[in-house]
C-alpha cells in the first residue's frame, strides 16, 4: 500500500553565509536570501518547488537567528514556530543533528526529508517523484534513501555514490544498492567516477526516519549525539532555550557528509538515481552557468554596454550605474554598493581567499 506524504516532514537547511559569492552574499543578507535568478532566491524556488505537493506548514528550515527575518519576509506561510534556530553556525553535521532530534521530539520518530536551500533543479516533477518514492522506500526498507545525480563534469567539490545493482524501477526512477561514498575526491578519480555508471554525484537530498538518522549519530559521531540528546530532552521545555545555548557549541564543527554519509554501508542505506537538472550554485561561475542559455553565452544583470563579450557573467546591483565592458572573455565581473570583484571564470574558487585576506586584514565591515 502506497504511504501518504502528507506527514513528511521537511528540513531545509538554509545557515550557511555562502562566501564564495562575495560581494554579494554577505554575512547579513547570504546567498540563499538574495534575488540572483529572475527575480527570485534559491531559497524561494525551493519552496516554490515543494509547496505544488507539500504543506508549508511541514517545512521546517534550520537557520542561525539573523536569517529569521528572511525566512519570514519571503515565505510568511512558514509557522514561525517552525524555524529550528542555531544559536552559532556549526557546520552541517550539527544542522542535520539538529533538526533530526528536534523533529523527533515533537513528532515522534516522523520520516525527514532533508534538503539545502541554494540549489537550483529544473526537473521539478522529477525532483517530487523522487521524494515520493524516497518517502515510501524508507517506510518499506527502514533504512535511509539518498536522491543522487548522474554527475554531469569531474567535479573535486562534491561528493561521489558509488551504486550496485538496481533493486527495482518505479515509474522510470531507479533504486540502487549503496555500496560506499567517496567525498571529494581528487581530479583523476573524479573523471573515472563521472565516466562510470556506478557512481552519482551525493548533493545532500535524503528521506530517513528520526530516530534511524540519531541511530547513526550515536554510532558514527558520539560525542555530537550526547549533545543532542541533552538538547533534545530540554525541547519543548522552559529550559530549550539555556541548553542550547550551551550544547550546541559543543558540537565538535564537521561536516554531515564526513561524520555520517561517508560512513554508512549498504545495510544502513539505498539510493535513488533521478535526473533532477540540479546545480549547486555555489560559485559565481556555476551560477552563470545556470542562467546561460548557451555555455558561452554572457549573462548581465543591471545596466551593462558590451562590446566583443564571450561567456562573461557582469553582475551590478546599483540601479544608477553604467558598466560598459570592451573584448573581454571568461570574466566576472560583480559590482555592489562596497565592493567589486573582477576575476577569471575558472578562478571563481578562490573567492573563499579573498575572504580570508578581508579577515586578516580586520576589514569585517567587507563581510
């Protein structure tokens, strides 16, 4: 019998600063909140994407305290009672810890469909068929189901699923064992896993049970599960607020991909392989990417005179200002009201060391 997704309950993970799109993410107004695709944030086009089938009112994003006021000026239909704050960013092992103990408090042991907020997917009917059938193969299985992408270049920034043999087909979405999961791999073995069918890319879509996900916590990162365990118990009380104040901090600072993905086995997990037409975009030059219509077209947002531009991403948010760019190729260029970034399109990565040079600098109004 098909399993209702009405109780699926969503945790969106929506913390992060997104500092490889400076200048125009910054620490009060991250990525996931701006406006970079028509109009809209990622983070809007997420929910757009989940409200055609899910209740806002089981979404649940997992944020720090600042970003509140722009989860709730965007998308007012999430209950403010639903936002899972985080007293300090702490990577998104603590995030995913976070949400599944505090999920499990009030809804005892509710099937979780985790998700990241600054991503785009085209294939929206895809993307909810998938989570349909990764909501009622956790339900028949009891194990965790990861959503993975066929990777489409050797990218070394995401991580890799390694697949055996499909257990079965539904409605053209194939589930696969999980044999291992390989994280960030170097550039030699991530050509040989983007040429090889056995290998998707992990892009941090899953469906798992509360207490299956706390189950591998308390297997594969004690020290994180005690604190959550403490925090748990004071949820919902007149206490949540002081305990995690000072619990949350103690979580050791790591990824979910390293203390848990990377460590679960096939008895622990499946896969469903979905063509979502996914990107992270994380960095500029992904983000340019996306909203070509060509891979060497120019994008411009903001008032830009061009002249003999090939695959340029020219980006100024001030309404009163001309850029005029002349026989460029492979450039960024992003204009905002404090500071401007030029750099070479395959460069985009080192954005995190101009970061590094700001704080070292004790230039923190940049940030």
């Amino acid at each position: 019998m098909k399993r209702s997704h009405k109780d699926l309950k969503i945790a969106l993970l929506c913390g992060g600063v997104g500092t490889r799109l400076w200048p125009a993410s910054r620490k009060d107004k991250p990525k996931q909140f701006q406006p970079l695709i028509d109009n809209l944030s990622t983070f809007e086009m997420m929910i757009n994407r989940l409200r055609s089938e899910f209740s806002l009112t089981n979404v649940f994003p997992v944020t720090t305290r600042d970003n509140v006021a722009w989860i709730v000026k965007l998308v007012p239909e999430i209950p403010l009672e639903n936002i899972i704050i985080e007293p300090q960013v702490r990577d998104t092992a603590a995030a995913v810890g976070l949400a599944a103990a505090v999920l499990d408090k009030k809804f005892n042991n509710p099937n979780v469909l985790a998700l990241w907020s600054d991503h785009t997917v085209r294939n929206e009917q895809e993307f909810i068929n998938a989570i349909k059938l990764a909501d009622q193969t956790v339900s028949e299985l009891g194990k965790l189901v990861e959503i993975g992408v066929r990777p489409t270049f050797p990218s070394v920034a995401l991580g890799y699923l390694k697949v055996g043999k499909m257990i079965k087909n539904v409605d053209g979405l194939a589930i696969f064992e999980f044999v291992n999961q390989v994280e960030k791999p170097n550039f030699k073995d991530a050509k040989k896993f983007s040429e090889s069918w056995e290998y998707l890319w992990h892009i941090g879509y899953a469906v798992w049970s509360a207490k299956k996900m706390l189950d591998q916590y308390k297997k594969h990162f004690i020290k994180g599960w005690r604190k959550l365990m403490i925090i748990q118990q004071s949820w919902g009380t007149n206490k949540q607020e002081i305990i995690l104040q000072k619990e949350y901090p103690n979580i050791p600072k790591t990824s979910v991909d390293f203390a848990i993905n990377s460590k679960l086995t096939s008895e622990d997990q499946v896969v469903i392989s979905a063509d979502l037409g996914w990107r992270d975009v994380g960095t500029w030059d992904e983000l340019k990417d996306e909203m070509a219509q060509i891979p060497s077209a120019n994008v411009f947002q903001g008032e830009v005179i061009d002249i003999d531009l090939k695959d340029c991403f020219i980006y100024s948010t001030k309404s009163k200002k001309l850029v005029a760019a002349i026989g460029l190729e492979g450039i960024i260029a992003i204009d905002t009201d404090d500071a401007l970034l030029i750099c070479s399109k395959n460069r985009t990565q080192d954005v995190k060391k101009i970061i590094e040079m700001i704080k070292n600098r004790d230039m923190e109004d940049y940030l």
